[in-house]
C-alpha cells in the first residue's frame, strides 16, 4: 500500500491543557501532533511506538492508529520510512459548528417552552420518546448539574472532566432530549439517555485526535453501558475532503457496523458545499443543513417588502444535493435557527433555536450545531419504534422518504451579495419519518 503523508500548515489548539502544533511537514517544527495509521494490532503499535520514543497520545481500539506526539526530525524520519507505517497525517483543528454571533441568554420562562424547532418538525405528543435509547453528544460536554438533563454518568473526555465549560454541548444536548416536566424546554426525544463525549475544550475547539479518541470510547462502550448507545451526534467540523484522515471515517465506520447512526452537522460555511466538510462529506454519516423553524420579520428595510419564511435555508448553511450512489451529501435540513429577521437597514438578522443554558435556564444559539440535534432525536424515536436495533442506513432512508417538500432558497438581502449555491433537500418531519 503506498503511503500518505498529508502537509497542512501548522494549527496550534490545546491538548490536555498543552499547546502543542499539528505537525506541517513541509516546514515542520517540533514537537509536534501527528495521527499515524498502522495495520499493527494495538498492543504491537505501541511497542512500535515507543521503541521509537513517540509520545502516544491515544492508542485506537477501533481504528488502525493512534494520535501521537513527535518529538524531533529524526523520529519523524524513522516513522515515515517505517515498513509498519501505512501513513501519517497532521492531527487538525477541528470546532463546533455554532454561528459565532448568537443573541445571548433568554429570559426565564413561566414554565416549560416547546421550542419552535421542535414543534416546526411535530416532535410533540409523539407515541415515542426516545425511552431506552443512549445518545452520545460528541462536543463540550454536557452540564451535569442541569435539572433538564438525564445523563449517564458513563461519559469520556479529552481534557480534566466531561462537564460542559462551553456551553456548545449543553444546547446541543437539550435539543436532542431535554425533559418533558415543568421546566425550561422539551426536547426532540425527551426519553432519551445522554452520554458525555468531550472532545471540545472551553473555546469549541479540539482536534481530530481527540474526536477520534472520543468516537473510540463509543465504540467500546456502546453495547455495555445501559442505555445502549445507538445515535451519536457531532455538531462540528472542519475544511476537508473525503480521504484526509483516514483514521475519523474508520472511527466512524466502525459505529455504523455496530449499528449506531451518526448524525453531523453540514456545516456554516454558505459558500462551500457539504464535501469540503469534515466529517459531514462520509457516507456514512447523516449530514443535516439548516433552515429557519418559522416565519421572519420585516422591521423596516425600506428595499425589500417581504419577509424570510419558514423553511427558507439558512444563510450560512452550507449544503449539497444528496447522491443516491456514493450516500455523499446533505440527507436532510432541519432547523438551525428560529427565523430571520430583516433588519431596518436591510440586512439579515438571524434568531437562534432556544435550549438550555450552561448553568441553568435557557439561551438561544444558531448554526447547523443545533440543525443536527433535531434529527438526531427523530433518529432516537426511529430506534425506539425499533425496538432499538436499526441499521443506520435504514434510518437516513426513513429520514430522507419521510421528509416534507423541499425549502426555499436564501433570500438574498437587499444590501448583500450572497447567493445560494446548493440544492434544496427535503425538511424534517417527525410523524413523516416515524409513520404516524
């Protein structure tokens, strides 16, 4: 097999509380991050290792490699004329796909609110609820201490602790299965168990080592931990194409042979399609862009008389038609924010899905960070009217069929350029997906 060695300009993001830069090996400084792919079994890939004195970050159960550390030119050398080596590829940054610019917290509500994302997709007096489900959140962590969460205890981390320090994961998580009881807001499958997979730090930011690390731990958990895990979301993402790291599609690849549905946010990049994203562009995955849940304002744009209707594909969702073939592209749109606005002075203004807050209570955040949690909790449902086995590509099929009529495009605003440069998918319905 011929080897792989992908150059990427160094990104130094923090690991295990450390600023080390992913290796550049046009120009490479060191140390430096690395993910090595090996055939080597576990135990013989990390003799291998550290017979060659590599810092091993993480050593794969279920992907062939491991995330490491190199300390000097010289191992770098030895590891990229290494037999055993099949290929060495930069460990990336990778961030959580939420709209830099959201409102902020939201005033405490007088009881629970049912969100307009979810009551946009009917998730809401279903005959399902996501009972006897697991659903790992791959993300910031999840806020422990939250009164509208039920979460296992079983959880991993890349860092100290899986307690959100974000806040990202928590809104993420209470759109999949916020509890139905009096309080803040309902979630898409209110039954549902969640699980703790940090592999974001405090800033949204991790790397695809860590990610990898975090998918692993499903992997080897998902059938001991009750509930079993059987949907897992990722609501983020980097630049990237198909075959850059081998080691995340093998990660992934690895849960949907297990059964276990992975659902990824397309992401926010309006100008790139949904294949220049990773991990949005595997097969594998669900791939979910974002629309608005209800109809904007027009608070006086003077250019433009109309609103943004409900439906309408976000401004900063990043899409791409979905190809029946290679199972490539977005399965579906969901809501990512609430509407958007137009401004007086003609510009978009975009509302974001209410969920809860790190710390207790709720806020609002968009992106197709919260578009993703929308289906991955009719995902959820999908495994319970199941009886909890489901073969993932059953359930991107029964997403995709049961979909309501594709969106509108983008309104471009009056006082911008944007353009549209997708294909519209079908909207999420939960009775349209669940048959009922």
């Amino acid at each position: 097999m011929m080897k792989t060695f992908f150059a990427l300009l160094a990104l130094p993001v923090l690991l295990y509380g450390g600023a080390v830069p992913s290796c550049d090996f046009d120009h490479p400084t060191f140390p430096c991050r690395a993910l090595i792919q090996s055939a080597k079994k576990p135990v013989m890939r990390q003799q291998m290792l550290t017979n060659l004195s590599v810092v091993i970050q993480d050593n794969f159960q279920s992907a062939p490699g491991a995330s490491i550390v190199i300390p000097n030119e010289r191992v770098l050398n030895l590891l990229q004329s290494s037999d055993q080596v099949e290929g060495i590829y930069p460990d990336r940054a990778i961030f959580a796909h939420k709209k830099p610019s959201n409102p902020g917290n939201q005033p405490p509500a007088d009881g629970q609110v049912i969100p307009a994302g979810v009551t946009r997709i009917g998730a809401v007096h279903l005959p399902f609820d996501g009972t006897g489900i697991g659903v790992a959140i791959v993300d910031t962590g999840l806020d422990f201490n939250h009164a509208d969460l039920h979460i296992n205890p079983e959880c991993f981390t890349a860092y100290s602790s899986c307690q959100d320090d974000d806040g990202h994961g928590t809104h993420v998580g209470g759109t999949v299965a916020a509890l139905d009881n009096t309080v803040d807001v309902v979630g898409v499958a209110p039954g549902a168990t969640l699980y703790a997979v940090k592999v974001l730090d405090q800033t949204g930011s991790g790397s695809d080592g860590s990610v990898i690390a975090g998918l692993d731990w499903i992997a080897q958990h998902a059938d001991t931990v009750t509930p079993a895990i059987r949907v897992v979301n990722m609501s983020l993402g980097r630049p990237g194409f198909l075959n850059d790291n081998p080691l995340m599609r093998q990660a992934i690849q690895a849960l949907t042979d297990q059964g276990i549905s992975v659902v990824v946010s397309a992401g926010n990049t309006s100008t790139s399609e949904v294949f220049d994203q990773v991990p949005a562009t595997y097969p594998e995955v669900l791939a979910i862009a974002s629309t608005t849940a209800q109809d904007g304002e027009n608070q006086g744009c003077r250019g433009y008389s109309g609103i943004v209707s409900r439906d309408t594909a976000s401004f900063f969702t990043t899409d791409g038609a979905f190809d029946p073939a290679t199972r490539m592209g977005v399965t579906i749109s969901a809501p990512g924010e609430k509407r958007e606005n137009i401004k007086r002075n003609c510009f978009l203004s975009s509302e974001g899905i209410l969920s809860l807050k790190l710390g207790g209570g709720t806020t609002r955040m968009s992106g197709t960070s919260m578009a993703a949690p929308h289906a991955a909790g009719i995902v959820a449902l999908l495994y319970q009217q199941a009886g909890g086995e489901l073969n993932p590509e059953a359930a991107r099929d029964l997403i995709r069929t049961g979909a309501q009529q594709a969106g509108t495009t983008p309104l471009a605003s009056p006082s911008s350029s944007y353009t549209f440069d997708g294909e519209r998918e079908g909207v999420l319905s939960a009775c349209d997906a669940l048959g009922c």
